[in-house]
C-alpha cells in the first residue's frame, strides 16, 4: 500500500471556473491498496475551503495536467470538508495515478465541470 495526496485549487482547473473566491484550496490525503482480480481499494479524506458555494460532488477523474478526463471514482456528492470515504479503482486506473496522470476535483453549483483541482501524486511507499 502506499499514500497519495493531491492539493487542489482554481488556477489547475480546466475549463477555468468563474467566480471563485481567492481563497478558494483544497486537499486529498488517501492511501492504496492493490488486491487481487484487478481491483484496488483507496481510502480518502477530503478537505476544502472557501468555495464559492456547496459542493456539489468530487471525483478522482484520468487525466493529464490541463486536461479533463473522465471520472474514476465518485468522492461524494453532496460533499463536506473533512469527509472521508473509500472506494474500488482497477488496476489500470492505479497506474495512471502512479503516473501522475489523474486528478482530484470539487465541483459547485457555480463551477459544475470543477472549481478546484489538483494532480494526484504518490507521497510514499
């Protein structure tokens, strides 16, 4: 197992939000687990603040630095800070986020596509 993390803000979201307040961050702390049969498991926290409204859902979407991509895992939806949750990934999909090519993003009613975001990285293991 190993630990991810991902800092989100508006600047690294794509298309770029409106009407986001300055303040506006985030952060994903989670850990992986690879199993058998193609599936691995992440357990995750999700904290954020100053959005320009409620959050209406986060996902963990593939895809590159500026680029959208579709949805991996659904967080939650509606969302609060500090949440935590876990859900099931392919094996597949563990190797995009192994290769930085996956993202973390909260979504509000203000920025349905995605008003923060941030890369996912491994930070250990």
């Amino acid at each position: 197992s190993y630990a991810v993390s991902a800092k989100l803000k508006a600047g690294s979201e794509v298309p770029k939000p409106t009407g986001v307040p300055s303040g506006a961050t985030g952060k994903l702390t989670g850990t992986v687990v690879e199993l058998a049969n193609d599936k691995a498991k992440v357990t995750w926290k999700l904290t954020f603040s100053h959005l320009s409204g409620q959050a209406i859902a986060a996902h963990i979407h593939i895809g590159k630095v500026g680029k959208a991509g579709p949805v991996a895992l659904a967080l939650c939806g509606p969302c609060h800070s500090g949440q935590k949750g876990k859900g099931m990934l392919t094996h597949a999909q563990v190797a995009k986020i192994e290769a930085g090519s996956a993202y973390v993003n909260v979504h509000t009613q203000k920025n349905p596509g995605g008003e923060i975001r941030g890369q996912v990285k491994v930070t250990d293991g």
